[in-house]
C-alpha cells in the first residue's frame, strides 16, 4: 500500500469520521481527501508537478501542511518536509542539493524563503485552501506508484554538519507505520495529538502515517508548548502523544498540571532520547501515569529501533529497551565486526523493511552507513545488559578520549539528572594540551544553587570515577536544541 493510498482508502470506508482538526477548522476523511484531489490538480495544472518531483514543503503542523503533503503524494511526487525554523542559507542548501520544482508554505513560516523566492523560487501559500477549490480534478491520472517508489526525501537535522537527504520508499513508510500501529495499539478510535514538527521522521513516517493507516483522528497544532498539551488532551480526549524527552521536563514543571485531566491518554511516548530514572520517575508522578513508552531508532532506519515498554521502567529506565520493534531487528558489533560480551560496548545496528533507500545523490555515504550484509550502522555506542536491555552510552561522534581512554558523556548527564537542583546537562570534550580531550559540561539549573560548581563537582566524586569528571562547569539558561529536540553539542563545543 502507497501513502496516497491510505487516505484514500480511509475515504471510503469512514467517509464522515473525523481525519485531522486544528484550532479553526476539521474535516472529515472524506473532505480532507477531496481537499488533496484539488490541490493536487492544482499543482498539476498551475506548476507542472509530475512524477518523482521533488515538491518542498516548509509549513508548520497544520492542516495545510496535511493537505500539502498528501497532494504530493496523488501526483506520485516525492515529499520533501523542511525545518521551519531554519535560515535562507540553510534553506538554499536543502531546496539546492534536492533540486526541489516547487515550495508549498504559509504566511506564518515564509520568512526565511522570501528571499529565495524574489530570487525566482517558485512557491504557492497554502494559508487558505481555496486557492484551489476551482481546480479541474478529471484532469489527474490515477496515481502509478507502487511500493518501490520513492515518496519522502527527509533532511537529517545537521547536528555534526551538513544535513543528508534521506530517501524512503513507499514499502518502508507502510512498513515503520504498520510497526508503530501495531506496538502503539492504534485503532480508528485514537486520537493522536501532534505538537513535534512534521518535519521530523517519527511525527511524520510513524505517528501522522500511522494513525492514517489505521484511520485515526489526529489533532495539530504548529508548535509545542506545555500549556498547549495540557489544553489541547483533554479538549479533544487525546489517547496518543510523541514528544521529545524535554517535552515532558517542561510540561511537569506546570502548576496546571496538577487539576488538568490527562486520563484519556493511553499511550505517552518519548523518543529522541532516553529518559534517566531520575527523571522518568519525575514525569510519571507528575502525569500520574505510568503508561510511558520509549522509542528508539533514527531516521535513516525509518525511525524504527527498540522499545522500552511501560512495565520495564521500574526497573530499566534510562535504557531503550530489550527487544527490536515489529518489522526490524537490532545488534550490537565491535570494531572489529564480533558481538560484544555483556556489558561491552558495541556500535548499534538495524535492519529491517523500513531503511532508507538511500543517502540522495551521495552513494559513497550511503556504502559507509550500511555493512556488507546490509545492515544499518547506527554510529550510536552502546551495551547490553545480563537482561538483555540496551543501554545507550554515546554517539561515536560525542566519545570524548581522555589520555587514551574513553569517556561517555552520556553516563555523565545522567548522573548529573540525579540532582535535585539540576534540570539537564550537557557534556562535551575540550580540547587539552597534555590529554587531548578534557571534559566539560553545561548545566540548566532547575533552582538557584549557590557554588553550583563546587556543588556540582563534590555531587559526581560520590558517583563517578575521577578520570570522568569533568574539568569545567557552565551554568546556561537552556540547551541548544533542533527542532526535534535534540541538543546541539556542536554549538556547545
């Protein structure tokens, strides 16, 4: 089954139900499927949007974005979602390397892009949809797709360099979103809530695709904040959300939460990253749920990697997980290519039917990031536990070599999670005259922490071996983070 091929399908068996709202309009399966015909043929007749065109969209979370992204979709073209926050050059360089015909954006993201387009890109508003409500739709051939086609171009979020375009067939966004159904017990009666941009592989191939294949209702909104999410849930009776670990930090921070009612969510799901005891036990007692689940995986796998499932927190928190996903498999390898022992770290590898097809335009980083029996490499280290449970230590990128020994940043920062006054850290390698590498990290205080260095430092002696600790403090106001959440240590360092 194609991506088109799911809306439309859901047009015809729940015409009436409800497909997607927002805060001024909703539509059912049926007229959002119409919306898609129009505009679709309106890109066809007005822009000359063929098969395998690259079509840009740079639009937050909404209902245009959904429409766009569909008729994109009808016209067997290939979608190619971009970060709305980036900059003109930014942007230059994604449209430029995806040699993209056409952008679809609004009025609320333009900025950025009017330049380019004075420069004679070509884009179309979609801020209201009856731009194309005259369109001639007898004029569209019947969608020629099949499962090899390819349908999404994702850019990585460029956290060590320059963003890759990441390339999806069809068969792999039905595969990631069968699995993320399937592990999230989605029915045409959920009621997905999606405040991480679309422009991110999990709230795009897992969560909007997902609940488009299974018929569910799905609620946007163009960005997240914690008073939206405790708004929006019980408003609309909300039974699934995605969002970053920091997504959750903030929203327990809230005094609303306390008299909000959050009981229609069955499934509260983080990914991104890990979340410490520490802090997951945070989250629970603030949400007053422990029906929390973690993914892991990244975009060139689909996203699709482990699961750290609700009953495993108790004991495993901070891991992710024991078992890979539905439709994908996991391992650990060395350097040398042989399965590490417990507790040994090894790089983190996946396969399954939701890889990537390819790095676009760039086949030597593609051979790189797949073994020689098809493999994907991750470039994240970690270890496996006597349970079996995979504990991510770092990025292979992130290790910081001290005097010729390891040290993960990763198990500093969660040491650091463990006190009170500290919100989250961040931990990065310097460069050092004698060693090479010394540590230093940067801290969002949660509460005023008087000496917070020497706090700080004499906390990790109790927790950490001397070589680990780190060198240097900075006390920050927040983290620089991606639109999906990630932290950027490449602005750190």
């Amino acid at each position: 089954m194609t991506v088109y091929q799911m809306l439309a399908r859901n047009a015809r068996k729940y015409p009436d139900q409800l497909a997607i709202s927002d805060d001024k309009q909703e539509l059912s399966w049926a007229q959002l499927a119409d919306q898609v015909e129009q505009l679709a043929a309106w890109l066809q007749q007005e822009y000359g949007v063929r098969a395998g065109d690259r079509v840009a969209l740079v639009i937050p979370n909404s209902i245009a974005f959904v429409v766009g992204f569909f008729a994109i979709q009808r016209l067997d073209a290939i979608a190619v979602p971009i970060n709305v926050r980036l900059t003109t050059p930014e942007l230059e360089y994604i449209l430029g390397d995806a040699e993209a015909e056409l952008v679809l954006t609004s009025k609320m993201t333009d900025a950025a892009l009017k330049p380019l387009v004075e420069q004679g890109l070509a884009a179309l508003w979609l801020d209201d949809l009856s731009v194309s409500a005259d369109a001639a739709t007898d004029g569209l051939q019947e969608p020629a797709a099949d499962t090899s086609s390819p349908c999404i171009l994702l850019y990585t979020s460029g956290t060590t360099g320059r963003p890759k375009g990441v390339l999806f067939q069809q068969s792999a966004i039905h595969s990631v979103a069968t699995m993320i159904a399937l592990e999230m017990a989605m029915t045409p009666q959920s009621k997905l809530l999606h405040l991480m941009p679309f422009t991110h592989s999990a709230p795009l191939n897992l969560f909007l695709l997902a609940g488009t294949l299974v018929g569910a209702s799905h609620v946007v909104a163009p960005t997240f904040s914690p008073d939206l999410l405790l708004q929006l849930v019980p408003k609309h009776q909300v039974t699934h959300f995605f969002g970053a670990p920091v997504a959750y930090l903030l929203t327990a921070q809230q005094s609303a939460i306390k008299t909000t009612d959050l009981s229609s969510v069955s499934h509260w799901i983080y990914g991104g990253a890990a979340m410490s005891t520490e802090h997951t036990k945070l989250v629970q007692q603030a949400f007053r749920s422990d029906q929390f689940y973690c993914v892991y995986g990244l975009t060139e796998a689909g996203p699709s990697g482990t699961l750290l499932l609700p009953h495993e927190h108790a004991t495993k928190a901070g891991s992710v997980g024991r078992r890979a996903a539905f439709n994908t498999e996991v391992r650990l390898r060395t350097e040398t290519g042989t399965e590490p022992r417990i507790g040994e770290p090894g790089e983190v590898e996946i396969a399954g039917d939701g890889m990537m097809q390819c790095y676009w335009q760039n086949a030597a980083a593609t051979a790189e990031t797949f073994t020689a029996d098809g493999w994907l490499k991750t470039g994240d280290v970690a270890v496996r536990d006597e349970d079996g449970f995979y504990w991510i230590k770092d990025r292979k990128k992130d290790i910081i070599i001290a005097g010729g020994v390891n040290i993960y940043p990763r198990e500093i920062e969660d040491a650091l999670s463990e006190h009170p006054a500290v919100l989250e850290a961040a931990v990065v390698g310097v460069p050092h005259k004698d060693w090479g590498e010394s540590v230093k990290v940067f801290v969002v205080l949660r509460d005023k922490l008087d000496d917070a260095q020497q706090t700080l430092a004499e906390f990790l002696q109790q927790r950490l071996a001397d070589y680990k600790l780190p060198r240097f403090y900075e006390i920050i106001d927040e983290l620089p983070r991606n639109a999906s959440g990630k932290v950027l240590k490449h602005q750190l360092r």
